[in-house]
C-alpha cells in the first residue's frame, strides 16, 4: 500500500512540474484552501459531538484541578 501511495504522489508532483509556475502557485494555495476547510468541517464536527455530549450528561467541564481529581480518584 505504501508503494502505490508513493507513487501516487509522485505521479501528482511530477504532473505538478509540467505546469507553468503560476498555476503551480495556484495549485498551492487552492490544496491549502482545501485543508483549511477540512481542517475547519473537522472542528465543527468535534464541536458539535461535544455538545451533543454535554446535552446528553456524557461530558463534563470543570478546572484542571477538577479533571486531575478525576483522573486519580478513578486509578
């Protein structure tokens, strides 16, 4: 598996390398946009199961004296 990945990325980079370098730079900042984005569904996600969580009396929130008093009441 790890050799069809590298290979798959090296068939994409040396796509990249054909283009001019302008749309190289442009390639950049759109698979960039793409993680931030990515990056922020995840957030919402971790977000809303987190809240769902606390609605439902499976979390808790507190200090971290009270997650460490947690911690080593349950050792």
């Amino acid at each position: 598996m790890e050799h069809v990945r590298t290979s798959l990325l090296q068939q994409a980079l040396d796509a990249v390398d054909k283009l001019p370098a302008e749309d190289q730079e442009t390639l950049v900042e759109l698979v960039q946009r793409r993680l931030v984005e990515r990056r922020r569904a995840e957030i919402a996600r971790n977000a809303a199961a987190t809240l769902q969580a606390v609605k439902d009396g499976g979390a808790h929130y507190g200090s971290v004296e009270d997650l460490k008093r947690d911690l080593t009441d349950e050792s």
